[in-house]
C-alpha cells in the first residue's frame, strides 16, 4: 500500500490536530509533541490509537515511542545516556533525527526527539514493507 | 450540595480573560464516594469550574443579555492531577471568540504553585428561553436576576471595577 | 450529594458494551442551583454519567484489578438541555484496552432522542503515575457501583435472558 509523503503527513496533521487540539498551522515537521505541541503521556496513547485507526496499521507498543530504556541503569548515568544507552535508543528509533539529541543525551530533553517527521518516517516505513 | 463550583473571581477582563478560584474542602459530602480513603475533586466539577468562569465572562461581557449560557462542546479535556480537600485550583479562561449565541475559550486550571491539573477547550451557546417560546419571558427574567445575585457572591463586580480601573490608568 | 450518576445497567455485554439509564428528578438538589427558575441537568454530570457507565465496563473487564479513572474526555458535544422528568439513556462501547490505558465511545440519548456524544479515555492509575503512591485498595470500584452490576445480572437471570 503505497501512500505519497505528503498524504501521510496530511493525515498526520489531522490525527494531531484532534488528538491535541492544536490549529492545523501549528504543526510543522520539525514541532516536538510535547514542547511544541503541547502533547502529555495520556495523548501519546490517544494518538497511536488514532494513527491505527487512520492507517489500518497495527503499531506495537514501544515501536513508535519506546518508553522503558530509562529504567535501565546501564542505559543512564548522571542524567544522560551512556554510549551503549544512546546506541540502544538509535535502534529502538530508526525514525527519529538524532543530530541535535546526541550532542547532549540529556534524558530530559529526549521528548524533542518526537517530532512530527518522527511520526511521518516511522508511517512511511511501515506502510512501504 | 449547591452547584457553585468556583468560589472567587480573581480578575475579569471582558471580553479577553477570566480568572477565578474554587478551593475544596472535605465538607462537600461527593467526596466521601470520591473516593472512599482518596478523596478528590471529580474530573467533570474540574470540568464545571472551568465552564461556569467561561460562562461568567460571558454574562459580563455581553450585560447579563443572554439568561442560558451552557456547555455545547468540551474537546482534549486533559486531567494531569488530583485536587485534594484543603487544596484549591485557580482556573484561567481565554477567550477565543464570543459572539452573541456561541463562544470558544482555551481553559486551564492550575494549582496554588502553577502547575497545570487539567485543560480543555470549550464551546459555549448562549440564548433566552424566550426566543423559543415567548412565554418564558418571566423566566428570563429570575434566571438574570439570580444570576446576578451569584456574580455579586463570587466578587464579581468589584472585579469588574477594578479591570476598568487599571483600564483608565494606562 | 452522592456521587453515583446512573441508575441502573439494562445491557452489558463484559469487555464490549453496556448501556445505563438514569432518571433526572427535582428531588436531587443540584438542579436546584442550576438554574433556579429552569432546572437542566448540568453537562458536566452527564458527562460523569457516561464516565461511570463506561469506567465499570471497563472495570469489569479486568476483574476490577486496576484504579480506572478519567484521563481525558476527547470531546463531548451536546445538542440541547434535559429536564426533571427526563431519562437519560448511556451506551457506551469499549474502543481499546491496554495494561496502562483504555478508551471508550459513547452515546447519549434523553426520552430514545439523540443527546450527545462522549468519548473517554481512562487511565489505569497505578501502572500510570510514577511518583504518585495511592492506598493499595481499590477504591474506584465502591459496593455501590459493583451492585449495580450485581443487580443487572440478578435481573437477568430472573428474567431468563442470556447476553
């Protein structure tokens, strides 16, 4: 099932749009959920139901917005990932951008790396294979 | 139980901004079945707080005109945390528009500290029973006047005065 | 004021969908506030209605084990006010169900007419909060709300209906 990057990230928009109640012209590849836009871990939930909803797609808990890397003590020391915890993370997320992110693996900042372009890879991958 | 779910209007900027408090306290008898050993303040009166300090902005900016201001949509009611007895929440309503019949606000409560408890979006509708049925003017009538009445218990007019006030001065 | 805002199950299927009634009655003192001269019943209470309807439908389908409470009402919309006198009918289906999350659809009517839509999302509050420590019994799930359910099916079986 082929679907244009621009359809996917039309149907994006829309599902943030509901879920979030955010305007349509607040959304831009690179807004953050959580910053950006606002998002809390209850709509993280809201959203990936919608997306399954929106793109007949079965998407596994943890695929789209791994959680539990930071309970792992071999993955965190002094608030930032180790080496092997960043490592973990970059294969947990081939869909998310990490130039920014890796300069500093500060645990708290690593809501940035859910970005609306994180979501629109993560779909465009899945509905090509 | 009275159905006042707010206790103080804080400010009042018609047609912009309204902010007022509601404080909760283990005498309101819901509480017990919410919940027996936890009790907290129900999402929906968090929910209610915040459309009757949308609704007064409302009554204060269009004159008391309209006599039903009522919740027509609530969308992305987001609950983050609890109010407990002795507690408050201060909830701040944003006027996206108001327009005779209909109004949207951007809502948000908070507790003493600033941290948000619960958001949502609001729509409202306003009418007068009399534009369906021309014999309940009368009702119209009690409606306002009670209304009023409730507006004066919450400091409303005092708000008012002062929001004109700081208006003068600049 | 109690805090129980339906009256009684007349369907429920466990894990799928149930449906509550509940009378609306001056003799329940909140109408009395709003509004004094023209009773209606507040939206946010049928909100609670639908809230309590769908929680123990969700409740129920897993065993009452977890703390099942409102997360988030992703909209309510309402077409017009109810009345002492009038029945407020919820029918609420369970959209999804996770270990820290479920979510329910629901539809309002008042006297069989269309009311409002509400969908929810409640969150299972003890695999949620991290932070947050709660007394270790369920104190969602009262004996009012579980008899509810208890005379639903007493009913039933009375009546010689399966579901």
């Amino acid at each position: 099932m082929a679907m244009a990057r621009e359809e996917v990230y039309q149907k994006v928009k829309d599902v943030l749009v509901d879920a979030l109640g955010v305007d349509d012209d607040e959304i831009s590849e690179e807004a953050t959920l959580t910053g950006d836009l606002g998002a809390e871990s209850i709509d993280f939930l809201d959203i990936v139901f919608r997306l399954e909803k929106t793109f007949s797609i079965k998407i596994p808990r943890g695929e789209l917005f791994p959680e539990s890397l930071v309970s792992n003590p071999e993955y965190v020391e002094g608030g930032r990932l180790t080496p092997k915890g960043l490592d973990t993370l970059k294969k947990a997320m081939p869909h998310a951008d990490f130039t920014k992110f890796e300069k500093d693996p500060d645990v708290n900042q690593m809501s940035n790396l859910f970005t609306v372009k994180t979501i629109v890879n993560y779909l465009s991958t899945k509905m090509a294979a | 139980m009275k159905f006042i779910l707010l206790d103080r209007i804080v400010s009042i900027e018609p047609p912009t901004r309204i902010v007022a408090s509601k404080s909760l306290s283990l005498a309101e008898e819901y509480l017990a079945d919410h919940f027996p050993t936890f009790p907290v303040m129900p999402g929906v009166l968090m929910l209610e707080a915040m459309v009757q300090a949308s609704a007064w902005l409302v009554r204060a900016t269009q004159d008391f005109s309209r006599s039903m201001v009522v919740l027509e949509e609530a969308k992305n009611v987001n609950y983050k945390s609890f109010v407990s007895p002795g507690r408050s929440l201060k909830v701040t309503c944003e006027a996206i528009r108001i327009e005779d019949d209909s109004s949207e606000f951007k809502t948000v409560g908070r507790s003493p500290e600033g941290d948000e408890i619960v958001k949502a979006r609001l729509k409202l509708r306003h009418y007068n029973l009399a534009d369906r049925n021309p014999l309940l003017a009368d009702t119209d009538e009690r409606l306002v006047e009670d209304l009023k009445r409730k507006f004066d218990l919450l400091g409303g007019p005092s708000a008012l005065k002062m929001a004109a006030a700081l208006t003068n001065t600049i | 004021m109690r805090w129980i805002w339906i009256d009684k199950f007349t369907d429920f299927q466990s894990g799928v969908r149930a449906t509550a009634i509940k009378n609306v009655t001056l003799a329940e003192e909140h109408l009395h506030d709003h509004f004094p001269a023209y009773p209606v019943m507040p939206a946010s209470l049928i909100v609670e209605g639908m809230a309590q309807t769908a929680g123990i439908l969700v409740g129920e389908a897993r065993g009452f084990e977890e703390k099942v409470i409102l997360a988030k009402v992703k909209q309510a919309r309402f077409r017009r006010e109810v009345r002492p006198g009038d029945q407020l009918q919820y029918d609420a289906e369970i959209e999804n169900v996770t270990p820290e999350a479920a979510m329910t659809t629901g539809r309002v009517s008042v006297n069989g007419e269309p009311l409002a839509e509400i969908d929810i999302v409640f969150s299972h509050i003890d695999n949620n909060m991290s932070g947050l420590v709660f007394p270790e019994e369920n104190f969602v799930f009262t004996e009012d709300f579980k008899s509810l359910l208890m005379n639903y099916n007493v009913s039933t079986s009375a009546a010689g209906t399966t579901s």
